[in-house]
C-alpha cells in the first residue's frame, strides 16, 4: 500500500515540476533588454514631469530612486525638486535633498559638492535653500564632548 503511494507521488512530482521548470524558463526568457542610464534618465524625469502628479506619486518616484543602488543624476534631481514645487512641497524638496546626499555614502566629499554644482541653478531658480544653509547638515542638540572643552 505504502509503495504503490510513494510510486504514485512520485510520478505526480515529476510531471508538476516538469510543467514548472518550462513556466519559469518561458518567463524568464520574456524579460526585454537592459534599460540604459539616458533611458532611466528620461524615463524618471518624464514621470516627475507629467501634468497632474500629485504628492503621494512625487514621493513614491523619490522613494523608488532612493531605495535603488544608485545616486541620481543631476537632471533627474532637478526633475524632482521641481515637482515638489509643482505640489508645493518645501519639506519633500528638503528631504528629497538629503536623501540624495545621503546616498553618496562614502563618497560625499566628492560627489555631493559636484551635484550641488549641478544643481544650484534649479534651487536658486525655484527658491529651495540647500541643507547647509538651513543648518540640517549639523546637529540641533548635540553637546561639545567634555574633552574638547
């Protein structure tokens, strides 16, 4: 009884995996051609840049960007600040800045000045004051450590 079971399952295993082994290998053998970085560009600033995007879709294209391994170009950043002012969102464009900043990691020293250098135009154009001169990139209430005083 046992070993007619066992034989039973078996050959229902055999077909099943055999069905499941082609869906995956049509699917996977559907995925298109890498996308290149002009075409993720464009593709973002198009997003931040359609008529009628509202707060929740601004933050969900920064969120999606921040949450890639990548920092953004300058014109995708441009994009971004400028719709947060579509959405009159001073806030979203400050932290839209710092998360920028903050996913230059270990190469903030260079890569940050040189996408301020960037984008300094835009911020200036759209009134948008960069971290710094708001203070943010120091922080509110830290205390001097004992021994430096």
């Amino acid at each position: 009884m046992l070993r007619t079971t066992a034989g039973k399952l078996a050959s229902a295993m055999r077909g099943t995996v055999g069905i499941t082994s082609s869906r995956v290998a049509a699917v996977r053998c559907l995925h298109g051609t890498e996308e290149s970085a002009e075409e993720f560009d464009k593709r973002y600033e198009k997003y931040f840049a359609r008529e009628g995007i509202d707060g929740w879709e601004v933050r969900k294209g920064m969120n999606d960007l921040l949450g890639m391994d990548l920092v953004p170009s300058p014109k995708v950043i441009e994009s971004g600040l400028r719709a947060c002012r579509r959405v009159n969102d001073i806030a979203l464009a400050i932290r839209w800045l710092e998360g920028c900043k903050d996913k230059c990691g270990d190469q903030k020293a260079t890569l940050y000045p040189y996408l301020l250098e960037k984008i300094t135009p835009t911020l200036k154009e759209l009134g948008v004051p960069t971290i710094e001169e708001l203070g943010y990139d120091k922080p509110e209430l830290a205390l001097k450590s004992v021994f430096d005083m």
